[in-house]
C-alpha cells in the first residue's frame, strides 16, 4: 500500500511516484508485502523532524524510519 501526504505547496506527480513505488515493492518481495508512507514537507518541518529524531538542526532532503511506529 501506498499512501501520499503533500503539505507542501508544491505539485507532486502522483504516478512518476506510483512507478517508484511498485519498483520499491517489487525489489523488496511484492507487492502488497510492505507498506511505503510518502510525506513532502517544507523546510522548517524537516529541519523539526531532522532535529527531534536526528538531533540535527537543519534541514534535510530525506529521512527515512523503519515502520515500526508512527513518525508523522
């Protein structure tokens, strides 16, 4: 399963990501084994993450969290 979060301005093209997506789902055993949770934010939300997981304050271009608990 897919799910996509854009709280962002920006415009995000669903299925270039949907493509990616599959691939990634494909590669790690099939589909429908995993769930992949896409969320876009702006700089000041990533650099908030970045620093509470991280203990980094600045801003990132991707953090990445095993799926054990909820992140966002």
């Amino acid at each position: 399963m897919i799910s996509l979060t854009n709280l962002t301005n920006y415009r995000i093209d669903k299925d270039f990501l949907k493509n990616i997506t599959d691939k990634a789902e494909t590669a790690a055993g099939g589909k429908n084994l995993r769930q992949i949770s896409l969320v876009f934010v702006n700089e000041n939300k990533i650099k908030e993450i970045n620093r509470r997981y991280r203990q980094k304050n600045e801003a990132t271009d991707v953090l990445s969290f095993e799926g054990l608990n909820e992140i966002f």
